[in-house]
C-alpha cells in the first residue's frame, strides 16, 4: 500500500492519480474531518488525524506501507521532518512533493518574515487595517498579538463548524471573518482587499495552487503593503516532485524498483 500525507489539494490530487494509475490501494491521511471529505475516492482510505512518529510508524506497520509520499503543505516543516524520520527506521522509500513557490516581483512595498509572529509586528508598524490570508492554523498568534490589538484585522478561514469555532474561541469578532474556500480570482482578492480599506495583505508564498499568484498581484495593484512569510527550510534526505509529471518519473526512475527489491 502507497501512503499519501495529504495537507493540500494537489496533495488529495496526486493520491487520485496514483491509485488510478499504479492501480494499488492508496492511504490518504489528513488532519481534518474536511480534508478526508475532500479525499473520498474508489480505491482510497482515508484516515483523519495527527500522528507523531510513533503512529506513523504504526501505521506503516499495520497497514504494510511500502512508500510514503509526503505532500503536506508547504509551511508543515514538523510534519515532513517526522515523515522523514518514519520512513527511514521503517526502511521505506520517502518521496517529497511540493508545489512550487511563486517568483516575487520587485516591490517597495514587499517584506519577507520568517514566521507569524514577525509578520504580525510588522503589520502593526505598517497600517490600521490588516488582511490575513493565512488561514486559521496560525490564528491565535495573531489574534494575541500585542501589535495587533487595535488594529482592524480581517481573516479569511474555510467556511466550517470547526474553524468558525476556533475564530470564536480565540475572540475574533464575525465581522472581520470572511469564511469562503479558496483558491480566489485576482478579481475577487482585489474586490476583498479593497472593500475592507486594507493597508496589509499578509500571506504565504503557498504556489499557484493555493492562489498566491492572484493574492500578490491584487495587492500590488491596490498599493498595499504584502508581508510574505517565507517557507520554513526543510532539508530532504530524498526526492522531491514539484508536479505530478515529476512524481511519476521519478516513480519510474527510483522508487519502482526499489520496492520490487524489498
């Protein structure tokens, strides 16, 4: 069985083209019960859930895992270096796939961070109204914040009982929620950022596939300021596939064989 961490949509894309090409049973994993809807399809099990490496471990075990292909999101560093780690003491071949960053333009008013926590202080030295387009994980650094406190924040989270839960929980009002499921249009980010006034557009550099092309350039246009916050380096002790042509080849290539061996 071919073990699919799934945190994307080309993620749960590539799982469909596996099994319907190699035409083996396929496990998707995915932490969330809207994920694992997304991820129905003949031939594929899904489990919902996290799992350290301990489980991972289990699960490769337990279901006879012979390849693990991680196609978590780009910003998941602690899942891909513990993904790493279960496939190299359970002996199987580890298969990285990443979508591609998107190139950044030169643009005075482009700010690279590292992380959450320096992409809100920043937003507070640059503008009242700030607009978050990095979903609802990394909610709570921002909603507490210090720099951010009496600033206009707008976030835009999937549209679930779950995450409008954790928007309440953390405190942060329904009028600066915007629960819609991406990717979005240039045309609907433009009409967004320029509907709430927003000063700061803050995002990831997630790829095409999670829109960052169209988010960037809506931004630019209005004149607002784009804090990026860059992905987190991940070193990978194996392949790495930014598209589904590559995977196959290097399927071909490297991890056909090595499976036929074992």
């Amino acid at each position: 069985m071919i073990w699919v961490i799934a945190g994307t949509l080309d993620g749960r894309t590539l799982a469909v083209r596996i099994q319907e090409t190699i035409q083996e049973n396929v496990l998707v994993s995915v932490v969330s019960t809207y994920g694992a809807k997304l991820s129905q399809h003949e031939g594929i099990e899904v489990y919902t859930g996290r799992l350290d490496k301990e489980a991972m471990c289990q699960m490769i075990k337990d279901k006879q895992i012979d390849v693990l292909v991680d196609a978590s999101h780009p910003y998941a560093a602690i899942v891909t270096a513990t993904a790493q780690e279960a496939a190299k003491e359970m002996h199987i071949p580890f298969v990285r796939f990443e979508r591609q960053e998107v190139p950044l333009p030169n643009y005075d008013k482009l700010h690279h961070v590292a992380n959450e926590a320096e992409a809100a202080q920043l937003a507070g030295s640059l503008g009242e109204r700030i607009y978050l387009t990095t979903g609802s994980k990394t909610m709570k650094v921002f909603a507490q914040a210090p720099a951010l406190q009496d600033k206009s924040v707008w976030t835009r989270v999937l549209p679930t009982a779950e995450v409008l839960g954790i928007m309440e929980e953390l405190g942060v009002s329904p009028k600066f929620i915007v629960a819609m499921q991406g990717p979005f249009s240039y045309d609907m980010n433009k009409v967004m950022f320029a509907d709430t006034k927003a000063d700061v557009v803050i995002m990831k550099n997630s790829g095409l596939v999670g829109g960052a092309d169209t988010k960037l350039q809506a931004a630019i246009d209005l004149g607002v300021h784009v804090i990026v916050i860059d992905r987190p380096a991940i070193a990978i002790d194996g392949p790495i596939a930014n598209s589904i042509e590559e995977f196959f080849d290097i399927w071909e290539e490297q991890i056909d064989g090595l499976r036929k061996k074992s």
